[in-house]
C-alpha cells in the first residue's frame, strides 16, 4: 500500500517569514488572484498549503494566470517598435 505525500499547511506566520509580504499585502493579492487561496482550518484557523506557497515562490508574476507567457513575444515586439 502507498500513502500519498503529506501536504502540510502553513500558518499565517510561517507564509509571511516565506514570502517576505506584509499580511495586508498577502491578502490584498489573494483577493486579487495573485496568491494562493488560505483553507480553513477550524473555525478561527486558516492556513495555506505548503505546495501552493512553493509553487508561489517558484513563478510570483505568473500565478493565477492561466496562459502567462503566452503573448510574451507579441508584447516585447510592441515595446520595441518606435512611436510614430
């Protein structure tokens, strides 16, 4: 029998000591859509998942944008034109 690879879940302080956010600045951008989500945990409790804080960490401009990069090409072309 295999067991799956725990996912432990971070507390709001362990994620700020991570990041280096400021908590008003974490959840300014989660409710933006540019962090993670936190779980509830109990009642008063919320937390988040360690693999979704590292995945964070890993792409910060990218998360939570499905197809990020995508138009990197045409945008760098844009800049580069000169104005008329």
């Amino acid at each position: 029998m295999q067991t799956q690879p725990s996912d432990p879940i971070l507390r709001l302080k362990t994620v700020l000591a991570r990041t280096g956010l400021s908590r008003s600045t974490l959840y300014r951008r989660m409710k933006a859509g540019a962090f993670p989500r936190n779980v509830q945990i109990s009642e008063r409790c919320v937390g988040w998942r360690e693999t979704t804080i590292d995945a964070w960490l890993r792409s910060p401009m990218c998360f939570g944008e499905p197809d990020a990069g995508t138009d990197l090409g045409r945008d760098i072309r844009r800049l580069g034109r000169p104005r008329s």
